[in-house]
C-alpha cells in the first residue's frame, strides 16, 4: 500500500508538473511572436499560424524526451550495484569498479560521437537527428534487457554512447527558441527534467525490479520508442534553413569542436569550470549509492526514497525556484553562490554520521543547482545561433569526456578507503573530493568573470 501511494504521488507530481511546465513555455512563447504578417502569402500565413499552435506542444515534448532519458537512468541506479556483484560475483568494493568502467565505456563514445550529431543538427535540423537518437536509445534499452552477461552491459553501454546524443540536441533546440531574457530559466528546465526523473525512475525500478531486473529495461524502451512516434507527429522544426550550415568534419570531431570555441572571447575559463563542475558531479553520480550501503547499509528501497528526494528537490530548484532567483541575482552571482553551495553540500556528505544526515545536506547540495543554467546561459548568448548545436555538441564531449575520468577516479577512491584491509577507512572521500574541485571551479569562474566581458551575464 505504501509502495502504490508512492507511486500515486510521483505520477500526480509528474502531471502537476508537466502542466505548469506547458504553461510556463507558452506565456514564454515570444519565439513564435516573431511571425509578422506584413507581405505574407496565404500559405505563409497558415504555415506560421500552426506553427504558433505547435509551440506548446513541442516545447512540452522537449522536456518529455529529457525526462524519459532520465527516467531510463533512473530505474536502474537503486539495483545496479546488486546487478554488477550477482553478474561479477565479487563484493560491493569490486563492483563499484566495474561501475566506473560501464560509465566509461558510455562516456568514450559520447565522448567521439555527440560533436558529429550536434554539427548535423546544425546541418539538417534538431528533429531529424533528435528521432533518430531517441529511436537508437530505444533499441538500446531492449539490448540492455536481454544482455545475459557483465560484457553485453559493456555493448549496451557503448551502444547508448553512440546514441546518447539526444541531449545534446535537445539542449540545442531550446536555444533555438530562447531570448537573452529566458535563457537562463529554459535552461533551467533541463535541470527540472533531471529532477523530476530522479522522482519517478527510481519509483519505477523499485517497483518494476520486483518482477525481475530486466523489467525496468523494457518499460524504458517502450516510454522512449512511444516518444519516438509521438514526436514525429508533434515535434516542428526551430532551426529555419537560413540559420544552417554546412558539415565540417574538422568541426565535427571531439577537439575540433572544442578547439573552435577558442575564437569566442573569453569562454575558456568557463568551459575550465564547467570541467571541474563535471567531475566533481560525479562524486555523487557515480557512488552515492555505493556509499550509502557500505556506511548506512541501505537497501534498494531506501536508495529509491533518497534518489526521489533528490529529484523532488532539484525539480523545485530548476524548475521553480531558480525563475524567481536568477533574475534577482544575474548570472554572475548565480554562478559564484551555486558552486558554493554544492561545495558545502559535499562536504556535510562526507562527514555525515547518520543516515538522516544525507537527506538534510540534500537541500544546500540542490540549491546550488542554481549555478549550471546560468553557465549554460552566458555560454550559449556568446555564440552564433548556426552553431548552438554545435557549442552543445562541444560541451557534451566535454561532459563525457569528465565522464571518463570521473567515473574512475571516484569510484576507485571509495574502493581504495573501503577494500578489506584498508589502512584509513573513509567512505566519503568521493565526496571530499568533489567539494574540492566545486571549489576550484568557483575560482576559476571568479576569475575568468572578472578578467572577460560577456552577453547576458545577467547582472542584478
């Protein structure tokens, strides 16, 4: 009965939310006000009418696809531990390994591969190549739920890296269709997908687990392959032919794309940052469920109630909180305060004693979600919109190629501080860690603030 109320909420959250949401993108909708009527044929006119009307809808099915990406992660994070020491049949330390080298394994062809699909969003459009990474993520699902062995998880990993781009355009296409003045808080919206995954993934995998670990697999695969039908029929195009460009390998490569960000003035202190920011994510990404068993000894269960708190809060954060926020404070301030609260919210994880501990340092580690958007904001104001996809595309890259060495490195830290026989037990050094390198990425944003001048730092 409580596992049914559970779910009962999040699916209510999830309406609740998705509605505010549409309303939200609507009352913003000043992308598709920019129709003028002047000297317009009769078929213009009904084509730009339709697509006012579409707005909604396909703003709606932006965050649907983020949220389902997210969902897929979601369901399996509570079991996935269990899942890697039943296939490897070792203990939790080894698996925590082996997590790093399925993290790996993704984040290298994320890492080769989003730079090529965002510079052919910038070629043919967001929705073809959006479809097309949906449809591939679908069939990796079903891949994942028949794989019998630790070495197909391996092959469904890098099948999702190859695919796993739909991020990149999706981040690409709210681009598209934001201004100076909504950037930041559409971004948001990213983050509020993100949020409300980790509400509902985890509820779903608990839930579903119980009926086998390859279940959560499936429902994963037909939500994503349904969304695939449903955007074909819904989704419009935001990048107009003349804002295209042509295909460049040279451009299309993981430092090609990022070597040419080098031509906009002063986004390479922020792109630093954001590697920092990336890597020390991973302190909780990577083991927090790890952590939470070897020191609270916690069960599936309860990993799902603290993922869905996490996704709760974020969702708050991102999708409520941050559109009152960051116009009072800018950009600037946004970003100075939110890595420093994300740096004080790993510190209190990792010289938390109690298990209630974690659930009460989750609200200044979600607050400084505050930072992200407002870094994605500057970042994309100071670049063309021909080339959105492929500033999404680098960062991305830039994202997995964190996700190479995050993965590892903090995975392998908390098996060093947890193996039998260690000479210092300590659980949280993931988490110590990761505070540090939020520290160094606050500096550094300092810095490059002071030192640059940018569009749309937003200040208050």
């Amino acid at each position: 009965m409580v596992i049914r109320c559970w779910v009962t909420i999040c699916c209510l959250l999830n309406l609740t939310f998705v509605l505010r949401v549409q309303t939200v993108f609507v009352n913003e909708g000043d992308y598709y006000n920019h129709i003028v009527l002047k000297n317009t044929t009769l078929a213009k006119l009904k084509i730009s009418i339709s697509m006012a009307k579409s707005g909604k809808a396909a703003l709606s099915f932006i965050f649907v696809t983020l949220l389902l990406d997210v969902i897929g992660i979601g369901i399996i994070i509570p079991v996935f531990p269990q899942l890697i020491e039943q296939l490897i049949g070792g203990n939790l330390s080894e698996a925590s390994r082996w997590s790093g080298w399925l993290t790996f394994a993704y984040a290298i062809m994320q890492f080769i591969c989003a730079p090529i699909i965002g510079n052919l969003s910038d070629k043919y459009g967001r929705r073809p190549v959006l479809l097309l990474s949906l449809f591939g993520f679908g069939i990796d699902y079903i891949f994942l739920a028949l794989s019998p062995t630790i070495w197909w998880l391996f092959v469904g990993r890098i099948i999702a890296g190859v695919f796993g781009a739909s991020f990149t355009t999706a981040t690409a296409y709210i681009a598209d269709i934001s201004t100076n003045e909504n950037r930041a808080q559409n971004f948001g919206m990213i983050g509020a997908a993100f949020g409300l995954g980790f509400v509902i993934g985890p509820a779903i995998g608990g839930i579903l687990g119980e009926l086998g670990p390859r279940v959560p697999f499936i429902a994963a695969a037909i939500l994503t392959l349904i969304n695939v039908v449903y955007g074909y029929f819904v989704l419009p195009e935001s990048l107009d032919k003349e804002h295209r460009r042509p295909f460049e390998w040279k451009r299309a490569n993981p430092m090609g794309s990022l070597l040419q960000l080098n031509k906009y003035k002063g986004l390479g202190g922020l792109i630093i940052a954001l590697v920092f920011v990336y890597i020390a994510s991973h302190a909780v990404q990577s083991t927090w469920t790890f952590i939470n068993i070897e020191k609270f000894n916690w069960s599936p269960f309860t990993v799902g109630i603290s993922l869905t708190v996490v996704g709760l809060l974020v969702a708050i954060v991102q999708g409520g909180l941050i559109r009152f926020i960051n116009p009072k404070l800018g950009n600037e301030k946004s970003i100075y305060i939110g890595l420093g609260l994300y740096a004080l919210g790993l510190l209190l994880f990792a010289f938390a004693t109690q298990s209630w501990m974690m659930f009460a340092f989750l609200v200044p580690y979600c607050l400084g979600g505050i930072a992200g958007p407002a870094l994605q904001s500057i970042l994309s104001s100071n670049v063309p919109q021909n080339e959105q996809g492929e500033l999404q595309g680098a960062l991305t890259s830039l994202m997995s190629a964190t996700s190479i060495i995050g993965p590892l490195f903090m995975t392998y830290l908390f098996a060093w501080f947890t193996k039998p026989g260690a000479s210092v037990k300590f659980a949280g050094a993931p988490f110590l860690a990761g505070a540090v390198f939020m520290l160094i990425s606050a500096l550094i944003a300092t810095r490059s603030m002071k030192k640059d001048s940018f569009v749309n730092r937003g200040d208050a």
